[in-house]
C-alpha cells in the first residue's frame, strides 16, 4: 500500500475522496492510503505527495511562481 498525502485548503469530500483514491491508484497501480492534510494557506488546489515526488497544484503554488517570475 502506497501513502499519498492531499494537502487542501478545506477537507475533502467522500466522494472527491474516493475518486481520487481510484485514480491514483490506478496511476501508480497499487493501493493508496489517502490521508487529507487541511493547509489553509493554499487557498486553493491540491499538493500531493506520494514518497519523494511532490505535486503542486495549489492557488498558493501558483501565486509564488508568478511573484518568483516576475522579481527575477
């Protein structure tokens, strides 16, 4: 069984849960261990992490690579 963590800005629902759950596992074609990590200050979006790979999808995300492209 593969843990993936779901860092959200709110928690997620059962459904969104269990989609997500059957995706990944489809993806990584093993079991997921879905555990939700509520981060307010992402605003918006996801961030998974499943063992050494992290996936940033979040508002927050976003915002910080556009203020790091805009000060270089």
């Amino acid at each position: 069984m593969t843990a993936v963590d779901v860092a959200t800005a709110r928690p997620l629902t059962e459904a969104v849960r269990k989609e997500l759950s059957q995706a990944l596992a489809e993806l990584v074609q093993k079991q997921v261990e879905l555990v939700n990590s509520i981060k307010p200050h992402l605003l918006g979006g996801t961030v998974l992490t499943i063992g050494d790979t992290r996936l940033d999808a979040s508002l927050k995300g976003r915002i910080d690579d556009l203020y790091n492209h805009l000060t270089k």
